[in-house]
C-alpha cells in the first residue's frame, strides 16, 4: 500500500469518524435525559474524532507546502480538492457536536447548593432567628371552629377535638386555652379561655407577621386579649400563653369566609 493510499484511506475514514462523534454527542444527550449524569466517554470520543481529522488536515498542509517547493502547488490542490472537502465538512460536524455537548453540560448539570437563603427569603437576624427544636414541644395544624375551645397542651390528635358545653370550675374547663366565639351579637374572634384559679383570661396578642414562637415568651404575665378575624389574614400571626404556661405561637393558614366556616392555624407549643 503507498502512502497515497493511506491518505485516500485517511481521508474516508473521517466520514465515519465524525458520524461516531456525532452518535456520541446524541447519546450523551439521551443518557443525560434518563440519568442527569454527563459521562466524560462521550466527551473523549468527540474529542478523538476531532484529532483524527485535524491530523489529517494538518498533513495536508505540510504536503501541499512541501509541494509548493517543488514547484506542484495547483496540482496537489486539485488532486487534493475531494478529500479536504471531506475532512473539512467532517471536522465541522464534530466541533459542532462537542460544542452541542459542553454547552448542554455547562448550562442544564446542577451545580453546587447555593449558600445563601432560598430565594425570597431574607437572612434570619437576632431577632428573627430559628427556633432549636429542643424547645418546640409540639407542632400541628388546628381547625378553630366557632364555639369550640381547645387544650393546646394536649397531644396534637386530642388538641384537634374542640370542646363544648363545659362550666367554669370543671377540672377540663381551666385546661382550655383557645376559644372562638360561637355567633350572635359578638364579633368573630378568638381569645383565651377565662379561669377564675388562674385570675382570668390566659394572655393572647396579635403580633407581627415576622415574629416567631420566642416572640411569644415576652407576653409574660399579661392577661386576657383577644383577635377579631377581621384583624387577621392569611400569615398573621398570635401569641398566647397556655393553661400550661407554655408559650404558643398561631399562624393563620387559611380564612373562613363564613362563621360555620374553620379558621385554620398552624399551632406551635414551647417548652414553659
């Protein structure tokens, strides 16, 4: 075999190469789309395909200056013409796929988790920090019916069971900590829970929508206060001071729109 013909040999053998690099560019994209994973195998055949043909242009180069020297430039050109135009559209194919490749690899693979807070969300300060879970005694959701009264020290499916119909001295009754007001001429709202042992009603404030359960042990002895629903909105926020003295933050989830409706609070119990 002359070197002619390896060159000839050279030269359709970048045909298939840049078609396993294009087949590489396309099963990386698929491999992707089922894994999320960028295998850098794919990335290698690309880049290999690339070197092959840039090889074989780069000799092409050398001879048609080495025939230039010897006076052959026009015909080495022409000769050359079908082959170059073969290596050329070949070596277009596989940097377009590797550039396909590092362009999908660059833009869509997850990078490292942002350390900052999540977006729209302000870094807590001093005075909005988190709460430490060893403090929380219990968080749930509560349906606050109107003329019902809850005990908010009860584990949350027994806080959940609003309670009717008991009197002033009965041992439950100075256990309750949260009522909403059943109808008639008094405004919708909810407050403590009066107990002539503990001097009246347990303390409850509307407090800023930034506040957090902490907030809530500054209430200290206060007593009774109540919230009208027409104060509130979804995200208000209510202290109060269980019958346990336990601080307790209210976060408003939802609003009803009529009074047979449930005002639905997220409820979260510190530890006294």
């Amino acid at each position: 075999m002359s070197l002619r013909d390896v060159k000839h040999a050279w030269a359709l053998l970048n045909v298939p190469i840049a078609v396993i690099g294009l087949l590489a560019a396309v099963a990386q994209m698929v491999d992707f789309a089922q894994s999320g994973k960028f295998s850098p195998i794919y990335l290698a055949v690309l880049v290999l395909a690339i070197l092959f043909t840039g090889g074989y242009l780069l000799l092409q180069r050398l001879r048609r200056h080495r025939a230039a020297e010897r006076g052959e430039r026009e015909t080495a050109r022409r000769a050359d013409r079908p082959m170059m135009a073969i290596a050329v559209t070949s070596l277009i194919v596989s940097v377009l796929a590797l550039a396909t490749t590092l362009v999908v690899a660059l833009t869509i693979l997850p990078g490292p988790p942002p350390s900052g807070p999540p977006l729209g969300q302000s870094p807590p300060t001093s005075g909005d920090a988190p709460v430490p879970p060893v403090e929380v005694v219990q968080e749930y959701d509560l349906e606050l019916r109107a003329g019902l009264a809850h005990d908010l020290d009860l584990p949350p499916e027994q806080a959940a069971i609003g309670i009717t119909g008991l009197t002033p001295g009965a041992p439950e009754y100075d256990r309750l900590d949260l009522y909403r007001t059943i109808g008639g001429p008094d405004p919708d709202q909810i407050s403590g829970v009066e107990s002539p042992s503990a001097g009246g009603f347990n303390p409850l404030r509307i407090v800023s929508t930034s506040a957090t359960p902490t907030t809530c042990r500054q209430l200290g002895g206060q007593r009774g206060g109540n919230a009208h629903l027409a104060e509130l909105a979804v995200g208000s926020r209510i202290c109060l001071l269980t019958s346990a003295g336990r601080p307790t933050l209210l976060t408003v989830r939802s609003m009803p729109a009529r009074r047979e409706e449930p005002l639905r609070l997220r409820v979260t119990v510190l530890i006294a």
